[in-house]
C-alpha cells in the first residue's frame, strides 16, 4: 500500500508545476531547494534520461504495481 501522505506531497508538486507562470524555472527551483527532488533527476539522468522507464524500474524494483501509482496521482 502507497502512503497516502507521500501520494499528497506528490500531488502538491505537481500542482505548483502546473500553476507556475513558468513551469521549468518552478521545477528548476525545486530541485535546487529539495536534495530529494534532486537525487531523483540525477537517478532519472544515469539511467538514460527516460523518467517514465526510471519510474516504472523503480516500482518494480520496489515491488510496486506503478499503474496504482499513476491512478492515486490523478
């Protein structure tokens, strides 16, 4: 079971991407500000750059269905 806590801090993220005037300078302050955001790119980055193949790998090496994931996001 995903933690529900981490599914909210998730969906705040996202939405101040969404709601910035500029979406890449949000996301890029963010990453310069958050050390967590930021080991994730960098893991995103040593696996070829693909975010989508880095998530999916991840959750299964987690042992985590990522649809269910996607699905608690929307």
């Amino acid at each position: 079971m995903l933690n529900p806590q981490t599914i909210q801090q998730v969906k705040g993220i996202m939405n101040q991407i969404k709601m910035a005037q500029n979406p890449q300078l949000a996301l890029n302050q963010m990453l310069m500000s958050n050390p967590q955001l930021n080991s994730v790119m960098e893991l995103v980055k040593s696996s070829g750059g693909n975010l989508q193949q880095t998530f999916y790998a991840l959750a299964k090496q987690k042992g985590i269905d990522p649809q269910e994931v996607l699905n608690q996001l929307q």
